[in-house]
C-alpha cells in the first residue's frame, strides 16, 4: 500500500514520487510505503487551505466543534484498530497504544467543548457610553509538525484545537509514522470536515518542514521533536517571522527521599523509564536518590527488573517494546559506553538485544546505572531508550538542584510522604509539570502540557493553553455615546 497526501478533501496520487518503506520496529518488516513531497505539494495544500479557511473562519465555533464530537465519535469506535497500528508503526505496547489513542479521544471531547466556550474579556471602559472586550479570533493557515514517538496524541493535541479556532492547517507527521496520520486524515474525511480545512503531506522535515516554515501563508508553526531541530525551526521561523510554538526534548527525573514509599516510588520510575521503550518526552531517566535508601531503591528496582518481558508491542503480556529504528539503537548503546567510560556502575543492562524472537527487530534490553554523577553526559543528555540513572544525594535542596542542573524543563516528580517536602519540591523544581507520589509520565490533556528551559519557548500543547498558540487577541471597542470621546483625555 501506498500512502499518500491529503490536499482539499482528495486524496492525491503520487504521480511518479518518491516513496519511504514504513518499517515496523518490533521485527524490521516493511509495512507501507509513504510519499515523500515536496515544495509544490507544501503549496498546494496551502492554497487549499487558504481558500477554506475564510469561510471555516465564519462557521459558528460551536458548530466547528460538532466536527471534533463526530471524529471522537469515530476514534473512540475505532479505538482498537488504531491502537493496532499505532503499535505496528512505532511498537510501543498495546496498552499504551491503547492509552495514546483514548488521549486523542479525550482531546476531541475536550476542544469540542471549547467551542461553547472559547472565552474573551469584557471590561468596564473608562468612558460613559463606550463597552470594551477581548475575543480570540483564528490566526489562518497553521503548520503542524509532529514526532513520531506520540503519532497521534500530540497531533490531536495541536489540529483540535486549531480546528475549533477556525483554522484550516498542513500537518506534516514524522516520515516513520504515517500510518496513523493517514487513519486520521481518514476520519477527517468521514466527517465531512470541509474541503482544505485539514490537509496532511507526507515527506521529511528538511523537505515538507522546510517549505511550511518559509510559506509566507503559514502563519504558525507548532512543532514537537527534538531540542535540535527545534532550535532550527526556531531559527529559520524568526526569519520570516512565525509565531512558532516549540516543544522539545526532556531530562527528567524522579526523586526519592529518605521517608518514600519505596515499593511505590519503583513501581512508578519502572513505568516512567521503561514505557515506550523510554521514548517518551517526559521518560524518567535520572532517579535522584536520597543516600539513606540508595542501596534498598537499586535492589529493589533490580528484582521487578527481572520480570520485564521485552518482544512485540502487540503480544499483551509484553511489558517493554522495541525502540523506533536502528540509528535510535545504536545512538542508546553509545550513550550506554559513554556512561561507563564516565565510570558510573553498570547495575543491568547495556546490551542490544537480537536471538530468537527479538530478531529483526530493534531491542534494547532495559538498563540501569548507578553511582551517576550529576554532571555526567549520561546525566545531562537526552537517551530517549531505557537507560536509568541513579544519582545519590543527601538532602532535599541537594535533589533539587540536581533537578534543575540539566539544560531540560519539561518534567519531575518526587516521592514522599512529608507534605512540606511535597509542596516545596512543586515550587521549586523547574519543570512544566510536576508529580508527587507519581512516576514522570501520565499528562492529562486539561491541563497545559510543555516546558521550561530547551523544552520550550514558552507555548503550551494542550489544556486552554493550546487555544493561545492558535488565536490572536482582538480588542473592540464600541462607543455609543454619538461623540468622539478620547481615552485617558476625557475621563476628567
Ligand atoms: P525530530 O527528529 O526533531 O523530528 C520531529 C519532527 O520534525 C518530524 O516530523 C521531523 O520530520 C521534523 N523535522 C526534522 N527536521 C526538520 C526541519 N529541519 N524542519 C522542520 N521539521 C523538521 O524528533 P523525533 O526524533 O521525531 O522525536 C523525538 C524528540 O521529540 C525527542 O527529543 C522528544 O523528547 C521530543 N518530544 C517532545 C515532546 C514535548 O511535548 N516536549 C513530545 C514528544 C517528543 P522527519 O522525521 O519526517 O524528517
């Protein structure tokens, strides 16, 4: 099967392009092949785009969102069929297939919502007779940009919101999973979303990303990925001027104190380090542990490290999938030789893993470190595989400034049972999001999602917060009083 873009309600034909194998991580088999655009495709579905959006801008926002009701509608009946592919595409676990795809799914009902409510101001003005008010008006034409860790929650992330604004947008998924931007160009179709309001081209970031930057139609870009490549997105977005709202990358850690429910506190860095392979952006790669239970946390974390079945993401009792491609692999283990050339102590692990059934595929075999010194590169550098730190500590305020030491913002959590402990950690630990008693992982979409330092540029995915990527601020101003009234002159 071929994939190809999704330009003004029609899918288009190839036409002698260029296509990329899709190849499913958990055992190397070519599953589809994607186009590979170009400029003249980024233009077209920006022209469709346009077109569309003068008049989708007009269309009540609460019926917009009865588009959004209707495509979570049809996720939530297609549920596990995308959570199927979700897995093929990219391998993390089914469960967690599951789990992304209910995101997207909550997300639908929850913009949808906001089309009720899409709140302004109204103020008092400072004259008689003269009413003043604030409303989010749609930007226009969007640029999305997605990774392909989260196929589909991220992108549910940025496009609902868009729609629901009244914009019409170009979404460009990662080159290795186009298969789930495909199912939802499906679904915007079925809907019956309006021609060129949501438009999908396939192709790599240099290529399609490129193009969508330097459209002089595209207003906004809003990207996830790498700190790298957003820092180049960032770049050539200033150029010509784009609002460009970044998420990037993470170094998060868990921290357990001297008086944490240990069994708790495992159960949680094991689900946050070693969930997708550790390819999430807010995976747990550092443990900051107090020094009076360092020893008692790594036997622990040892022993429910034995249990970990790692294989194909679709078989259920398989705990630890396989990660994205062979590059990510090998970029792993050589993070996994620079740690012990930093001499940290290699406690499990450290190996690629390729016999029997894991051949083909790209495994790598869950792995922890311990006596980690803070300033490591392991320590400060993003792995993005199931590569776990230990770093020992001796107080609070030492945990959280090895916390914040890292050039990353995105994402801690700390277990204990003080409350002071707790509520001084969530002011202090310099990060988008905080958890207490709770591993690193496990975002609701009603809240803002994103973070501080080289995880962002001070936009939010999700919750309100993503309604200001995607609306201007308008302020009217309506003067009854039949004469020119002059503000801040003739308020005497
Ligand atoms: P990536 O390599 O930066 O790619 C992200 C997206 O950007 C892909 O669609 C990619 O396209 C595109 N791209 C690449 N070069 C580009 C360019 N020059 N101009 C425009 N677009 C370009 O990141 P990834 O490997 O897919 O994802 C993993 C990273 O994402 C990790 O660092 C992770 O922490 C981060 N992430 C952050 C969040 C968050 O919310 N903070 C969430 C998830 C993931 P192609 O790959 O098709 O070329």
């Amino acid at each position: 099967m071929k994939l190809n873009n999704y330009i003004n309600g029609s899918w288009q034909e190839g036409g002698g392009a260029d296509y990329a194998a899709v190849v499913n991580p958990a055992n190397g088999e070519t599953l589809c092949e994607v186009k590979l655009s170009g400029k003249q495709d980024v233009d077209e579905a920006v022209k469709a785009a346009k077109r569309a959006q003068k008049e989708w801008a007009l269309v009540p926002a609460p019926k917009r969102a009865d588009y959004l009701y209707e495509i979570g509608r049809l996720m939530k009946e297609r549920k596990e069929h995308l959570a199927q592919v979700l897995t093929k595409e990219m391998g993390k676990v089914i469960e967690e297939g599951r789990g992304e795809v209910q995101e997207g799914i909550d997300m639908a009902f929850y913009m949808a919502g906001e089309g009720r409510r899409l709140f302004g101001e109204t103020v008092p003005s400072e004259l008689q007779d003269k009413f003043a008010m604030s409303v989010r008006a749609p930007i226009g034409v969007v640029g999305l940009i997605t990774p392909w860790n989260f196929p589909v929650a991220i992108a549910t992330w940025k496009s609902f919101p868009a729609i629901v604004a009244g914009n019409t947008f170009i979404w460009k998924p990662a080159t290795e999973t186009p298969m789930m931007a495909y199912e939802m160009a499906r679904i915007f179709d079925e809907v019956g979303l309006p021609a060129g309001v949501a438009n999908v081209v396939f192709g790599s970031g240099g290529e399609v990303g490129t193009a969508m930057i330097e459209h002089p139609d595209i207003r906004v870009i809003s990207f996830t990925g790498s700190t790298e490549t957003g820092r180049s997105v960032a770049e050539l977005g200033g150029r010509h001027l784009k609002k460009v709202s970044l998420e990037m990358g993470g170094k998060n850690a868990v921290i357990v104190m001297d008086d944490a429910d240990l069994d708790l506190a495992v159960e949680g860095i094991l689900w946050s380090a070693f969930g997708t392979a550790g390819q999430r952006c807010t995976a747990c790669s550092r443990v900051i542990v107090h020094r009076d239970v360092k020893e008692e946390l790594e036997q622990r974390l040892l022993k429910q490290m034995e249990g970990l079945t790692i294989g194909d993401g679709l078989d259920e009792s398989v705990k630890i999938g396989p990660v994205i491609n062979a590059p990510a692999l090998e970029k792993i283990h050589s993070y996994v030789e620079i740690g012990k050339k930093e001499g940290a102590k290699l406690l499990a692990g450290g190996r690629i893993l390729e016999d029997g059934s894991l051949k083909g595929g790209y495994y790598y075999e869950p792995t922890l470190f311990t006596d980690v010194k803070w300033d490591s590169r392991i320590a400060q550098e993003e792995i993005f595989g199931p590569v776990i730190s230990l770093i020992e500590v001796d107080s609070l305020d030492e945990a959280i400034e090895v916390n914040n030491s890292v050039t990353y913002g995105l994402s801690s959590s700390i277990f204990t049972r003080d409350v002071n402990q707790a509520f001084r950690a969530q002011r202090d630990l310099d990060t988008g999001i905080v958890y207490v008693n709770a591993g690193t992982t496990g975002a609701e979409i009603h809240l803002p999602f994103g973070g501080t330092k080289g995880t962002g540029n001070g936009h939010r995915d999700s919750g309100v917060a993503a309604l200001d990527v995607f609306t201007e601020w308008k302020s009217i101003y309506v003067d009854y009083s039949g004469k020119l009234q002059r503000a801040q002159i003739d308020t005497e």
